[in-house]
C-alpha cells in the first residue's frame, strides 16, 4: 500500500512540473536578447584575442627557425578587432540619430617621383 501511495505522489508532482508556464513578459524578452548580445559579444572578444596569439606564436616560430622561414606561409584572414560592446539600445539608435555615415576618404594621389 506505502509503495503505491508513493508512486501516486510521485506521478501528481511529476504532472504539476510539466504545467506550462506562462509566456515571458517584454522586459523579460529584453533581458534574455541582452544577455545573448553580450554572450554574442564575449565570444566575438575571445575569437579576436585568440587569433591574434596564433599569430605571434607563428610570427615566433618563422622567426626561430630558418627552415620555417623558407616554407610558404598559407593566407589566414586577418584578425577583425570587435570593438568595445555596445548595447542594442545604442547601436539601435546611432543609425537613427541623424546624417548617413560620412563617406570613406579617397587616398591621396601619389607625387610624382622627383629626378635627381
């Protein structure tokens, strides 16, 4: 009799846990989309921070040994620096702010080389 009290017991509790809950509030949503946007971020940093010690660990290592230094090193990507995290309310509203971003300057025209 105590063990099939106890396995009715058991089964109650067990049905009141799969009850379904009740839909996250919008400031709820905010807070998880902001935890992802930092997690997103953190992740982005740690990337960054590990791609530029591979390369000083293989500027050292082609620096070390001269028969590294003959062999051909394969193209990597270069290493994009995340920048400092901004919040999604800020990077919302920069683009909204005002003026278009201002146009990238064009480089200057060589001079010509002077005879000597």
């Amino acid at each position: 009799m105590k063990k099939y009290l106890l396995v009715m017991s058991a089964l109650a509790i067990s049905f009141g846990a799969m009850a379904k809950l009740p839909a996250p509030s919008e400031e709820a949503k905010a807070k998880a989309a902001e935890a992802a946007a930092k997690t997103s971020h953190g992740n982005k940093v740690a990337d960054f921070q590990l791609c530029k010690s591979r390369e000083k660990v293989a500027a050292h290592y082609h620096k070390t040994h001269k028969s590294a230094a003959k062999s051909t090193v394969p193209a990597t990507p270069a290493c994009v620096d995340p920048g400092a995290y901004k919040p999604a309310e800020q990077t919302a509203a920069a683009p909204a702010a005002g003026a278009a971003p201002a146009p990238a300057a064009k480089p200057a025209a060589a001079a010509p080389a002077k005879k000597g």
